[in-house]
C-alpha cells in the first residue's frame, strides 16, 4: 500500500449534445488562498494520473472524482488515490455526467487525442478550468474550437507542454533570446524512438470486460477492438493520434518556436515521410519524416526515426540552437554549448557551459496551472500557444498523408493553399451521435 508521501513522490513515468446549461456555469472565478481546489481527472491509465499526481502534491488540492470509459482503469485509480490520500474520489464513466458536478473546479484532460476537444470545449461551457494533455486536440479545426472556448468562457486552460516548465529549457530559451550564441541560423531538432514502430501486427479482439469500447471510439469512426488501437498504442492511427509527430515532436517543436521573436504557426512546410522498416508493424503513421519549417528568425529542421534510438550528441531526442558563436544542444536532462572556433583569435567564441540532472518539469507545470487558477493569469502554456505546437505536428502529417512535399498555410483563411486533399483533412469527421462543438 503506498501511502500519500509516497504516492506523490512516484515518479510520472509511469456528444451526443453537449449543451449545459446556464445553471452548471458555477464557476469560482476567484478562489480564496485558504480555499481548497477540487479537481477531477479524465481519462486515468497513464499520463493523465501522471499528472494528477503532480497535482496532489500541492497541499491545497483535492481530487474529487475520476472519469474512465475502462472500469478495470478506474477502480484501480480510486483505490490509490484513496489509500494515498483518505479521501475516495468519486467514480463516473461519462465526461459529462462529471461535468454537471458543481463542487469541482478544474479537470484533468488524459484521453487519447480525438477526445481533447470536446471535452474540452464541454468543461469550459461548464465553468471548470482544464489542464489538457499535448497536442492539444487531434486536428487544426479543433484547435481553433478550444481557443475559442477557453476565451469565450473565460476559463484557464493549461497545455501539457510541460517543457516550458523545465529549468533545461528555460536557462536555454534566456540564452538563446539573450543573444549570447550570437545570431540563430537553425533550430535543429530529432526525435529517435524505437516505439515509434507501434506494435506487431495482431488479430482483432474480444473487448475486454468493464471497457465500454463505443464511448473509447466516441467521436472515431467505428472499429472492432484490437489491443493495437486501444490503450497506449492508439497514438499509432490517425483516427486518434498523430504518431511520434505528434507525440515527440510537438514537444520539440514547441521549443523552437518559444525562441522565436513572434511565435506563429508554420506558412510554409517541406515534408518528407515514409515507411522504411518492413516489420510486420501495426500502424498508419509514418516511422521516417524529415520536415523544414522556413520561419522569419531561422530554419527549423526536424528530423524523426520511429524504430532507432539513437541520435546527434549520443542523444535520442534533443534541439541544437545553431547560432554564430556556437550551438546550444538541450534535452530533458540539461544542456550543453559547444563554442564555434574563433581562428583569428586562436580561441572559442563563446564559453563552453553544461547544465546536467534535470529531469522532471511536469510538476513545475502543474504548480503553474493551479497558481492560475487562483490568480486567473494567463498559464505557461494557454491554447493559443499550445495551438501553434500542434499545428507544427499536423501540417506535415497531412503534407505526408496527402502526399504534398510543400504546403502553405494560409492563416489568416485558415486553410491551405490549393490543396484540396489537405483541406479535407483540417477538421474531423465525428461519428454520430457525437457532434462537433459550435462556437
Ligand atoms: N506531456 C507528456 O509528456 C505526455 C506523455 C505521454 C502522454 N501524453 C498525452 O496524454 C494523453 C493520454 O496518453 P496516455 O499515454 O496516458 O494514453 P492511455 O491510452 O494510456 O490512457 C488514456 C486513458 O483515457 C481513457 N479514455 C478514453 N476515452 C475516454 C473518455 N471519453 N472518457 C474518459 N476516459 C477515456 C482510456 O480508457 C485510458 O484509460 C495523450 O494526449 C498523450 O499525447 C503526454
């Protein structure tokens, strides 16, 4: 039995109509410092508990109520969370049942990806701030949707792109910015993951006992149940998920765009992608992609591997900040600066720095969202950024899943230039009954 201290100290590696109405929009739009923050996770097997972990570590949180299409999940969560805490969350099975709750505050948002967007857009519609996992919703449309909402319901919305919180990465962003490297040409980034594969191929199944597999599926086209497409590995099918893309390099790209003088979505994508590993893998997305992003500072040049796992600097995944002086290499256990020789002067341009030992910024992240919530600040990560992120992962997936080796992206239409294809793919399909939110 684990208890509380312990619990906390783990580490995280582990519509059918939505309309509510006017009476559950009870938010607490300013929460006394004594007062207690009750929040609720949806979506409990891996990242999300993460996460909610992180939040019980701060003394003025309490977790009311878990949420889980997958019994075997949920019971399992309660339980700790009750020997850890002594309090017993509630239990539910649909969001927005949850939603009506009107002692709850915030929601934490760890589904697979095709459901952040509704459930999102429902928790603003009922007063509760949201902490949502990365990226931030499963296409372009849908971002613009949770913008939308966080603002039109005024609510604080943190995107899990914790990386911002991460002392790593922030020391490397004031260098960066500060113009000690001298002028940034490139922002190269990789991402080598031997997952990236996705699971062998297997036959479809039974659906395991307590998974209510239709409301997995939700707004995703129907599907029979194979372990392949279900926990985990989902983020394998773009019915759900973006691949290593989506999954890696929004993070990634996420820190390129933070050194940027006026962060903005990509206007011009050149992808390469393909599949080069013949294993008898199960997957839609691709295990190869090379991408540039030409922005108005610099370059940023991406490179991923699904099914390797190593990379530059004996890395697996990392960002080299290319500047005159020198480049700054960084991951999530620290950085180092690697000085251009000056010749004339017979010396380095810069001087060499290494900053090792970081590992974990999600709780820093957390601790950020629920000061904000307090506060009503703008968090680390609001959507508007969060959206940028994502939309450096899904153009060029959708430049590789229509084949466009170049894709403009006009802003300001929200479309794509002359690429009726790619167009297609800038909103989901919901399944009914599901409905897209209007906003
Ligand atoms: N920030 C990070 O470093 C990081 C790391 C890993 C994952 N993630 C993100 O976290 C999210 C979850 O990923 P994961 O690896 O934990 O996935 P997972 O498959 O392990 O867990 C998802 C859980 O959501 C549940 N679920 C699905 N639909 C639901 C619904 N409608 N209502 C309630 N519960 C539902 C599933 O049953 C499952 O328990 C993804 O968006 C992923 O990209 C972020």
């Amino acid at each position: 039995m684990l208890d509380r201290r312990h619990f906390l100290k783990s580490s995280t590696t582990l519509a059918a109509g939505l309309y509510l109405s006017p009476a559950l929009l009870q938010a607490r739009n300013k929460i006394a410092a004594s007062d207690k923050i009750r929040v609720a996770l949806i979506g409990a097997n891996n990242m999300g508990f993460g996460i909610l972990r992180h939040h019980l570590a701060l003394p003025e949180v309490d977790c009311v109520a878990i949420c889980d299409v997958d019994q075997n999940v949920l019971e399992r969560r309660i339980s700790e969370v009750e020997t850890a805490t002594g309090k017993k969350p509630e239990a539910y099975s649909d969001f927005r049942k949850l939603l009506e709750k009107t002692d709850l505050d915030a929601v934490i948002i760890g589904t697979p990806d095709h459901w952040h967007c509704m459930i999102a857009v429902a928790a603003c519609q009922a007063g509760k701030d949201v902490y949502v996992e990365k990226p931030m919703a499963n296409t372009i449309g849908e971002c613009d949707l949770m913008v939308n909402a966080k603002n039109r319901y005024q609510r604080i919305m943190q995107v899990g792109q914790q990386q911002r919180s991460g002392q790593a990465f922030i020391e490397s962003r004031d260098l960066v910015k500060s113009g000690y490297l001298g002028k940034i040409r490139k922002v190269n980034i990789w991402s080598n993951f031997n997952y990236g594969l996705g699971n062998l191929v297997k036959p479809p199944q039974e659906i395991p006992e307590g998974v209510n597999y239709d409301f997995w599926l939700g707004p995703a086209p129907q599907r029979d149940f194979n372990p392949n497409r279900f926990h985990g590995s989902w983020r394998h099918f773009w019915d759900y998920g973006g691949g290593l893309m989506s999954d890696w390099g929004v993070h990634l790209l996420d820190m390129a765009i933070w050194v940027e003088e006026q962060p903005a979505v990509p206007s011009r994508v050149l992808t390469y992608a393909a599949n080069v590993n013949m294993e008898n893998r199960d997957r839609d997305t691709f295990d190869t992609m090379n991408v540039l992003y030409p922005k108005k500072d610099f370059l940023i040049n991406y490179d991923m591997n699904g099914g390797l796992q190593t990379g530059p600097y004996g890395k697996p995944y990392g960002i080299g900040y290319v500047a005159e002086k020198g480049t700054l290499v960084v991951n999530r256990g620290g950085y180092e600066i690697y000085p251009e020789w000056d010749g004339e002067a017979k010396a380095p341009k810069i001087e060499a720095k290494k900053l090792e030992g970081m590992k974990e910024s999600h709780n820093a992240h957390v601790a950020n969202f629920v000061e904000c919530i307090k506060t009503r600040n703008q968090p680390i990560c609001p959507p508007e950024d969060g959206r940028i992120a994502a939309l450096h992962a899904h153009i060029p997936n959708i430049a590789a899943r229509v084949g466009a080796e170049e894709l403009i992206w006009e802003e300001e239409k929200r479309t794509f230039k002359g690429n009726m294809a790619a167009n297609e793919l800038i909103w989901p399909n919901y399944r009914e009954p599901w409905v897209l939110p209007k906003l």
